[in-house]
C-alpha cells in the first residue's frame, strides 16, 4: 500500500484534501489512481481530484478525453465523481458531443442512482447552454418515466435546471 492510499483509505476529506495541498507533486499519482479500476482507491481518488481541482485545470487537460471515455465503465459513484470533475473543465466541440450522448445514457438508466443521473443531467443543460438545438431532446428526456424514480427534491432540481434552460433561451 502506498503512502497515498493509505491517507485514501485512513482519513476523512478535509485529511485527504490537506495532505494533496501540502504534497502537490502527489496530484498526478491521484489522478492516475482515479481513472484506473482500483477500488477502493479509485473512487476516493476521483473524489480527492474533485475536491483539490480548479476551475478547468490545467494538470488534468492531459487526461480529459481518457476520463470521458472511461466514465461509462465506471460503478456508479465512481462515475459521478470522474462526471462531476469533467462538468468543471471546458471541453472542445468534440468532447461536448461525447459528454452529452455519456449523460443521456447515464440519464435514461432510470435504475441509476439519482446523484449519478442529476448530475448527467446537469452536463446535458451545460451543454445544450452552448447548443440551443438539444434543448428539445432534453425536454423529452423529462417525461414522467424518467421521473418517477426520482425523489421530490431531485425532481424540482430537474424542473429548475429545466426552466432556466428555456429561459435563456426564450430571449
């Protein structure tokens, strides 16, 4: 076991984002840990990467079109955290496209957890921000099957996103 996967697996978030701050030489070893298929320490690692990245920083640029790829063979938290690190980078045309038919599958899996899909969902409303012409092919995507699954509060969350979405795009 490794001195990083140790603190992964031994501390809580605010030990494991204070040893990535003191020890940044370490942030290319936690994002290759995060992309990998090594659990438990994958998932701590996305996580960790989550929580220690800026806005579309410039250590993980390298490493975008990998994590968009591997995203969909990912567990389901697993995925979240690798989505939620991709939802904080700017992403060319092509990675848009990627990214977007990976949340419309990742959302269509009514059997995922709600995290998973509110946060598929989040991207797909980023994007269609750019792309005005999605805005259609998210509206269907609210149709009460995709709903009922969800709790209350994610749903309003869905309802929001939704209606901003249009919004801004009704001016």
């Amino acid at each position: 076991m490794t001195k990083l996967e140790y603190i992964l697996t031994n501390t809580y978030k605010v030990g494991m984002v204070s040893y990535l701050n003191e020890h940044p030489e370490d942030f290319e070893e936690v994002i290759e840990l995060a992309i990998a298929d090594r659990q438990p320490y994958s998932w701590r690692a996305a996580s960790l990467v989550k929580n220690c990245m800026e806005q579309n920083d410039e250590r993980l640029r390298g490493y975008l079109d990998r994590i968009i790829d591997l995203i969909p063979t990912k567990r389901e938290g697993h995925a979240r955290e690798l989505l939620v690190i991709v939802q904080q980078m700017d992403l060319n045309e092509d990675q848009e496209g990627k990214v977007f038919d990976l949340c419309v599958n990742l959302w269509e899996k009514t059997g995922n957890q709600p995290s998973v899909r509110h946060n598929a969902f989040r991207q797909m409303c980023a994007i269609a921000k750019k792309h005005p012409d999605l805005i259609h092919e998210i509206e269907l995507l609210t149709d009460s099957m995709y709903m009922e699954s969800l709790s209350p509060g994610v749903k309003r969350a869905i309802q929001k996103m939704m209606n901003g979405l249009k919004k801004e795009w009704e001016k």
